[in-house]
C-alpha cells in the first residue's frame, strides 16, 4: 500500500471557500437554516432601524443605506435583515432580497416582478377583494364565523361571491376604484383588477413584465409599456402601495446599488427624480427599504435624494476578538465543538492584521489556512498540527494577487500610455539589479524621474528589507528620485507604517476599481513640482496631451486593423464556429445521459456548464490553432500556454466543468432509480455533499487569472482587451455559487409539485 494511500480522509473545512453570503433565491427556502453570524456595531445598528420599523405603528414605513467596500458584509446583513424580517411577518412574501445585477433600473424592475411571482400578486390583490366582499355582506345577517372565514382567506372571495349570487361586477368596480386609490395610478388599477378575472392573467402579467399591451389591455386605455427606467422606478413604488397597503408590512433590501449609481455612470436627471420619489413612497406606504452598496453609491446622489434616507450603517472590519468568535463558532456550526483549534490566539492576531480585518478576506484565508493545516496533519501524521503565521502568509500569497505579474504590468503600460508619459520599462538606474525599476517614467524640464516598483504582497519584515533594498539603490543611483510601490496582493499595517517615512507615502495596493484614478494622481503629482513656473507646466501639459493624442490614433489604428482581420475571415470563422458546435454536440453525447432533467433543474446545469466554457474556452482556442491559423493566431496560443497562472487556472475550471457534468449524470440516475430506492431524499443530500466536497479543492477565486484575460476572439487572437470583466465574474458567480443548494430545493421542489 503507498503511503498516499495510508493518508486519512480531509477533514470537512467549516469555512466557506467562496465567503459569500447564501443569498435567498425564493419564498421556499429555508430562512431558518444555519447561518454565522457575528455581531458588530453595524449589524446591530441595522437590526435595530429593522425592529423600529416591525414594532412601530402601521402606516409608518423608513428607508436606510447599508454602505461598506468591497468583502465587508453588507449581502450577507442584507440577507440577515430579510430573514430576520421573515420571522416576525405573519406572510414571509413581505420581505425580498433583491442583487442589482444589471447597470439598469429596468432589468431590476423585472427581476422584482418575478421575484413577487404572478401568484404572489394575484394574492394581494386578492386581500383587497375580500375586504370589500367582506364589507358588503356586513348588513346581510351573516355569521360573525362565515366573515372570519373570509378574511383569514379560508374560504376565497370569489367561492363567496359565486355561491351567494352577489353582483361581480360591482364588486370588481370596487375592488379597481380601492385600487386606483391606492396606488394612485389609473393604468395599475386597471390591470391589477383584471388579475382577478379569468383569461386575462397572461395578458396583465406579460405587461407587467415590461412586455407590449395586449390588445384587451389597449382597450381598457393601457398603451404604455412598462420599458424605461422611470417607469420601472414607479411601478415598484406601486407594488410598495399595494404590498404596505391594509396597514400591512413589507421589507425589500436592495443589494449592490454602486452597480447602477456611480461616479462613471450617474443616471439621468429624470431617473434620480423617479428613484427619489421610490424613497418617499416608500416611507408613504408603510414600507422598509434597504439600500446596499459601495460608499460611492450614496456620495453620487444629489443632496434632495440623500435627505430621504434618514439612516446610514456603515460596515467596518472585524476586529481580533470578532475574528476569534467566528472561527470558533464556525467551528462549532460544524462539529459541534467549541474550540479555536487549529488556529491560536497569536496566528488569528496576524490572521485578522493580514486581512485588514475584511470580512470576506477573513474567511478565505481561514479556509486556505485550514486546509494547510489538515495537509500537513495528513502528511506527517501529527492530529496537534496547528496553524502558523508562515502558513497564514503562504495562504495571503496564494489568494490575493489580484493580477498576474504580466497583467499588472500591462495595466500600468496602459495607464501610462493613456496619459501620454514618457517611460522606460525595466529599467536599470544604476549597476546592480536591485536598481532596476519595472518603469521609470520621465518628465520634460526635470532631470529626475518616478520609478514604479512592482511587488507582490508585504506581509513581514523580509518583505520590508527586501523592499528598502530596492529603494536605496535606486536613490543611490538618482537621488532626486521619486518612488511609487504598487502593490499586488496583501500589504499588512505594520509594513505599511515601516515604509511610510522612507517612501514619503503609503505604497498603493492593486485595487480594480480605483487603480487607474489612484495611480494617476500619485504619478502626476510626482511631476509637476510645486516651484515649476507656469510657462514650463504649460508646456509640458501641451506635450502630454500631444503624446495622448498619437496613443490615441495608434490605439484607433490598432482597432481597425483588427476589424479589417475579422471581416476577411469571417468565413473560416463561420467554419470554425460550426465544427465547435459540432464539437460540443458530441461531447454532450458522449458525457450527458439520455435522460433530461426537469426544467429548472437542467437550467441550473446548463448555466454552469455555459458559464465555464465561455470563460475558459479552451476548445476554440485549439481548434484554431490546428486549423492552419495566422502567426499572430498561434502566438496568442503561446502567450497564454505559457503563462503559468493561465494554465493553473484553466486546468482548475476544467475540472470544475467536469465536476458539474459528473454531478449532472449522477442526478440522471437518481432521477431514473429515485422510485426503487429507499429514503431517495437522502441520497440527494448524498449525491450534493459529494460535489461540495470536491469543489471545495476548486474554489472559484482560482479562476480569478481567468478574468482578466480577454475573451477568445477567434482570429483576433485576444487583441482587443475585455471590458466586461465585472459581467463574466458575475455570470459565473451567479451560475455556481451555493450551486448543490439550489439543485437540491430545484429537485424538492419539482417532486412535490408533481404529487
């Protein structure tokens, strides 16, 4: 027997490898299950606006902003708000969850509307029906019992009306006069009403999701298609009416809003006015709503918007003992013991230190450590390994280089080209190699210039020595030299405060979202030196655009080139196009079982799987190489195959992908033999504990060197960059996330909607 062999199983790691909140997919699931939390001062903050509002007087609604950067929470206390809502609601439908995934309020209007569900809202409108049928048999001797009934919606309106012989159609009248009062909107009155009548349920619905009016919607004076952002933004506050109406309650957070407001890309005038007036009919309307998203998001809006949200909680890092306390009941959750180990006291100190405190950093980097932990446990047969502040640094390395070595020089290339400086790259200033500077940029009328110093993440006192070492040869070798470390991965407080004095300023640590504006101002400062008379800054700025221009026309040229390649090629692409069809076709035959699984189900697969080729794309690229593909074709192949961090990663989501097919055929088969076997719903939970544990060995942050390339673009050979980074992360994380989860409640609840 080989002593992998003799090696024992891997312990379950109680810490999630993606440190993502369980977002609440629909009304089914289970806001009861387990959930670590630990409370902080902005988690009690929000807990507490909450229960103002569930305590408070009806008819009394609030609106407050959950803010915090990026990792710090705020999904994971918006998903704790609602559930927590969900508990004191006598109806959990009142309270949603809702992620801004689009860059519109119109998609996040649709998404809305099908997360209310057409039932859901056939439902309220129902409550108001019975009120009012509830309200005419008053006089007519009835039972205080039959009444009862009706408005504990044990018998429906409708059974009412029809057995009574009452007039439906004054009572409709009615029900579309309270509904018009209500929402105060003419057209939602209508077709709400109508909801409530037999045939017309597709047609209101289909409008109510954006689609056309239906003919039978035109002539009840219904035109106008619910399709632009103000729009959108008024018919949520409708359904705030209609939902908080009856002196009822309703809570709906919404989640990731920097996606839609930001400093980039503010909304119109008219879409700020219609989100204002969403704040204020909320607060008219009884209702609570949760605003999440980065800082800027709130800095963005204008003054008369930000007045409406009277409350803001502000997420903040852990601190030691928080950190302390979710390890142990993370711990806890798992097996049932209360202890920290493997960590100690002093490895969570460094832990929490490395991570700033994140919340999201906190809990990837117990993971890694805890598996570094359990290996080497495994490996030397020692069960009292316990975690080091050595293997808390290999595990910061391992997670949070945000860029490979090659992207983040070609983003700082990009950034200094687009401001048109003049630049050296690699450049040695003086003999020894630690003088050299991954770019050393120069300015006209100075005789020094800036060097860029690229290094990896700082975590302890190596990093700190080796770093100054770098400094003092380059000032050695030009005294008057200004120098700028940037950063990627993890720079620790106690180095930043040792390099602080020598550097003159905190290094700049690799962010996606504020890199360019960062590094921008710290370069620039560098070159205009107060004293510099105006003439001479005049001057220079005139250089600078000149240079920006020429980048600007060669970037232009570059383009066309690539279009002019793509159009006389289109036929072999067309070609090459369909053999991967043809390609793909096979290979799910040849992987797939015959049997197809039930609607939602395969959709779930379908999207994984969808979600990974598009990003990894490994078919394509060696399908073009073998198809007699121009040099510039093959060394695009090349670039990538040799890249260390490329390959790792492809390889990762390979088996990622195989994974999620092996899960879907052994679904299949669950599904054929579920019939003859005992407790089936017992080897579903089997069959999705096997897939946890496999994926845990492959967390999506691996992929993250995936993202930043650009897509395939066939004969382009990757040459124009990729602008939609953000949306392929999120389509893939949407895909995968809490994935065995959803199949299960997918597979539950499709077997108990067939019986």
């Amino acid at each position: 027997m080989s002593g992998s062999d003799e090696l024992p199983p891997a312990r379950k790691n109680p810490f999630s490898p993606m440190a993502v909140a369980l977002i609440i997919d629909d009304f089914q699931e289970d806001f009861d299950s387990v959930d670590v939390t630990i409370a902080t001062d902005a988690t009690r903050q929000a807990v507490a606006h909450l229960d103002a509002y569930l305590d408070g007087p009806p008819g009394a609604g609030t609106v407050f902003a959950v803010l915090g950067d990026y990792g710090t929470g705020k999904t994971h206390l918006a998903v704790r708000l609602v559930r927590h809502a969900r508990r004191a609601l006598d109806d959990p439908t009142r309270a949603l969850y809702l992620e801004a995934t689009a860059d519109s309020f119109i998609e996040l209007y649709r998404r809305f509307m099908q997360r209310l569900g057409r039932e859901g809202v056939r439902a309220q409108v129902s409550d108001y029906y019975a009120d009012i049928v509830a309200d005419s048999l008053q006089s007519t001797g009835l039972t205080a019992d039959t009444l009862d009934w009706l408005g504990s919606r044990q018998l429906e309106p409708q059974e009412v009306v029809e057995r009574l012989g009452l007039m439906e159609s004054a009572l409709l009248r009615k029900v579309q006069d309270t509904l018009r009062h209500v929402t105060n909107n003419k057209d939602f009155g209508t077709a709400l009403t109508l909801l409530l009548r037999p045939g017309f349920e597709h047609a209101v619905w289909s409008w109510l999701l954006g689609g056309a009016p239906d003919q039978v919607l035109v002539e009840r004076g219904i035109t106008t298609p619910i399709d632009t952002e103000v729009a959108a933004l008024e018919a949520m506050g409708v359904f705030a009416l209609l939902f908080g109406g009856r002196q009822r309650r309703f809570v709906l957070a919404l989640d990731e809003l920097d996606k839609i407001f930001s400093a980039d890309k503010q909304p119109q005038a008219q879409t700020m006015a219609a989100f204002q007036t969403l704040l204020q009919v909320f607060a008219k309307a009884g209702a609570c709503l949760v605003l999440c998203g980065l800082p800027e998001f709130k800095a963005v809006l204008p003054p008369a918007v930000r007045q409406r949200i009277p409350y803001t909680v502000t997420m903040s890092g852990l601190s030691h003992a928080q950190v302390r306390e979710f390890i142990v009941r993370a711990q806890e959750a798992q097996t049932g013991r209360t202890n920290l180990t493997p960590f100690t006291p002093e490895t969570v100190r460094y832990l929490r230190d490395v991570a700033g405190g994140n919340t999201r950093n906190v809990v990837r980097l117990c993971h890694r450590v805890f598996r570094l932990v359990d290996d080497k446990a495994r490996a030397t047969g020692d069960p009292d390994v316990t975690a080091t502040d050595d293997m808390v640094r290999q595990a910061a390395r391992e997670l949070f280089g945000s860029l490979s070595a090659d992207d983040l020089d070609g983003a700082v290339r990009r950034l200094l080209d687009a401001n048109g400086w003049e630049y050296w790259h690699n450049h040695l200033l003086g003999t020894g190699e630690e003088s050299k500077a991954e770019f050393w940029v120069t300015f006209p009328d100075r005789d020094a210039g800036c060097a860029v110093l690229l290094e990896g993440s700082l975590l302890d006192n190596d990093d700190v020595t080796r770093v100054m070492r770098r400094v003092s040869a380059v000032r050695e070798a030009q005294p008057d030299a200004q120098v700028v470390v940037l950063v990627n991965g993890v720079l620790t407080d106690g180095v930043a405060i040792q390099l602080r004095e020598p550097l003159g300023r905190d290094p700049l640590v690799f962010s996606e979202r504020s890199f360019a504006e960062d590094f921008k101002a710290l370069v620039g400062a560098t070159g205009f030196p107060p004293e510099q008379d105006p003439v001479s800054a005049l001057r220079q700025r005139m250089d600078q655009l000149s240079r920006q221009q020429a980048g600007i026309y060669g970037f232009i040229e570059q383009l066309a080139e690539h279009v002019d390649g793509v159009r006389t090629s289109s036929d072999r692409q067309f070609g090459a196009i369909g053999r991967q069809l043809n390609l793909l076709v096979g290979s799910s035959a040849r992987t797939a079982p015959d049997t197809r699984l039930p609607g939602e189900v395969e959709r779930l697969f379908r999207d994984a799987v969808d979600a990974l080729e598009g990003l990894v794309q490994v078919d394509l690229m060696l399908s073009e190489a073998f198809d007699f593909a121009p040099a510039r074709t093959q060394e695009a192949v090349h670039r990538r195959l040799r890249t260390p961090e490329f390959t790792d990663a492809a390889a990762k989501a390979i088996l990622i992908q195989k994974t999620v097919l092996a899960f879907r055929t052994a679904l299949a088969e669950w599904y054929r033999t579920q019939a003859d076997t005992p407790d089936p719903e017992d080897r579903l939970e089997q069959l999705c504990g096997i897939y946890d544990d496999i994926v845990e060995f492959l967390p999506l942050f691996d992929l993250d060197p995936l993202f930043v390339l650009p897509p395939w673009t066939a004969r382009g050979g990757g040459l124009v960059a990729d602008v939609n980074q953000t949306t392929r992360r999120t389509r893939l994380h949407d895909a995968l996330r809490n994935f065995s989860p959803r199949v299960r409640r997918a597979v539950v609840k499709g077997l108990h909607e067939n019986h």
